[in-house]
C-alpha cells in the first residue's frame, strides 16, 4: 500500500503541462508498506540508491551515500538484537 501525504499542493494543468500554482511552500511524504521486494544497486558515481516494491506494483526509490547506508545498517544490526521484531 502506498501512502502519499501532500501539503499546500496545488498545480494548474494545461495543455497537458503541469505548472506549480501559488508559493513554493509545497511538501510530501511517502510511505510504502507490505513491501514484497527490495533492491540495491549502485547510482551514479557515490550513491547507492534502494527499491522498494510492494505487491500491487508501487515503488519508492531512495538515493542513500554509502555512509548514510551503513549507518542505516548497523542501525538494523542493533535492532535486531534487541527488538522482539527479529524472534
């Protein structure tokens, strides 16, 4: 299931363009849950960039620097020794 959250959002279509209307206060969250694959693979020249798909086809892609990916690790390594998540 995809979630997406919009806030201040609102654009103008005409001839088939998108144009922003109003201030440029616009902000979104994503949330993607029942995840059913993920994928992580090299992007660009320092990035790693993660995908993630859940069953009805939905994905979100986030570009991560190695550093940000390994805290990201060890973060999930503390997690599963001590959450009940992991028994």
């Amino acid at each position: 299931m995809l979630a997406l959250e919009l806030d201040e959002f609102m654009v103008e279509l005409k001839d088939g363009s998108i144009k922003n209307v109003g201030p440029t206060n616009k902000s979104a969250s994503a949330k993607l849950f029942d995840v059913e694959a993920v994928e992580v693979r090299e992007f660009g020249d320092k990035r790693l960039k993660f995908v993630f798909e859940d069953d009805s086809g939905n994905e979100v892609q986030v570009s991560l620097f190695p550093e940000e990916a390994e805290k990201m690790a060890a973060d999930v390594e503390s997690l599963a020794a001590d959450s009940p998540v992991f028994e």
